[in-house]
C-alpha cells in the first residue's frame, strides 16, 4: 500500500476525507509500481470551495504534480486521482515504449 501523507492547510482534515483520500490513491500502484512518496495538501480555494494538491516522487527524479479546485473536498480529491493516474500512466508507457525500443536494438544486431 502506499504511504501518503496528507495535510490541510486552514483545513483540518477529518477522519472521513484522509480515509476517502486514502481509498481512492490505494490502487495507483498498478499505473506506476515504483511510486516512492505521495502527499497531498488540502486548502480553502481563494474563489471558492477547495484546492488539493497531490506530489509524488518517482524513481530517476521524476515528480508527478497535480491540482484540483472543486466546491467540496471530495470532488476535488477525485479531480485530483484522474489527473495524477494520466500523469503515471503516461510515463508508465513511455519507460515500457523505450525498453521495448531497447530489446529491439539488441535483436536486430544479433
């Protein structure tokens, strides 16, 4: 399961959101295995409703940045999931597309 810490900013985060939040990142695993550190910042939005913010680090210095503004906390939680999951996902398919480019190199020279 992934570590993640979770902080509120003039927010404090209830049981309920940090267990939502918790919920919805316990698969993002799947879209990148090597996920080294997630945090997530929650903040009253300067317009209206909430910010969140999600960071996480991967391996060779690479950092996936995402950020939601939403009227409610949760939908701005799940605003945040799907940016982040297209983020590792890409990347995801870009390290596999270059290993692959790699072992066909090594066959063609056989």
């Amino acid at each position: 399961m992934l570590a993640m810490k979770i902080t509120g900013i003039h927010y404090s985060v209830s049981a309920k959101v940090r267990e939502y939040a918790l919920e919805k990142f316990a698969n993002h695993d799947r879209f990148h295995p090597d996920i080294q550190f997630c945090q997530m910042t929650i903040r009253e939005a300067a317009n209206f409703g909430y910010r969140v913010d999600v960071s996480m680090g991967l391996p060779h210095h690479k950092e996936v940045v995402a950020h939601c503004e939403a009227e409610t906390v949760y939908a701005g939680i799940d605003g945040v999931v799907d940016k982040a999951a297209k983020q590792l996902v890409k990347i995801h398919e870009k390290e596999q597309a270059k290993h692959r480019n790699q072992s066909d190199r090594h066959r063609i020279r056989a």
